[in-house]
C-alpha cells in the first residue's frame, strides 16, 4: 500500500516545522501515522454481499459472481455459505475507492485543525 498524500504532506509539514523551530511536528506525525493506520484496517474490513454492495456500487450478485471466478482477484475471506470480501479488495463503480478519505479531510479541516491549505493574509 503507497504512503497516504495528505499523510505525506502532513510529514513534509512536520519536518519544514522542526527546520523552522515550530511546535507540532510530533502531532503531525502522530496524525500521519494514524490516517495510514486507518486507511490500513478500513481497506482489510471484511463486508458481506450487502454491505460490499453499497460500497463498491455494483449489485450483490455481481460481486457473488466475482468471488464465484477465481481469476479476478476478489477473494472470498469468509465460509462458503457466508461469503465476506474485504473492503479494499472491491471494483467501485464510478466511484473513487478512497472516498471515505476524503470525507476525513474534510472533517479534519472543518475543525480548524491541521489545515492544509494555504491561507491567504488579509490586506
């Protein structure tokens, strides 16, 4: 799995602050660790059809299908009879496949902290 961007930049971030004397490099890098945590156990979350359904975006039969073809890669991680896939494993349809992330960013932002936006001075 690559290295999350906005953890990325959190750790680039982190480091021009130890370079410039600032505090919070240590938090930065303790929230970049922890959003590629996440991103980690999220990708490895086990769903069954209904849940890979809503998810991926494709019908519960299709995704039945696919586990039913060895070949694609889709992997059934539970009991024959109750099947489960895990979440990182999925096709989207039409979706980006870290939409989830984006709502944390937004999240993160929102709540004023650890902005990574530039922000324009007021004249």
């Amino acid at each position: 799995m690559q290295p999350h961007p906005l953890a990325q930049k959190w750790r680039q971030r982190a480091a021009e602050y130890e370079l410039d004397g600032q505090p919070g490099a240590a938090v930065l890098r303790r929230v970049a660790n922890e959003l590629e945590q996440f991103e980690i156990e999220r990708s490895n979350e086990p769903l069954d059809l209904t849940a890979a359904a809503e998810v991926s975006g494709f019908h519960r039969d299709h995704i039945a299908r696919l586990l039913a073809q060895e070949e694609n890669g889709l992997e059934n991680i539970g009991q024959k009879g109750h099947p489960l896939v895990r979440r990182g494993d999925l096709p989207m349809k039409g979706r980006r496949k870290s939409s989830a992330t984006s709502d944390i960013v937004r999240a993160v932002e929102d709540a004023g902290g650890l902005s990574i936006r530039t922000h324009r001075r007021s004249k």
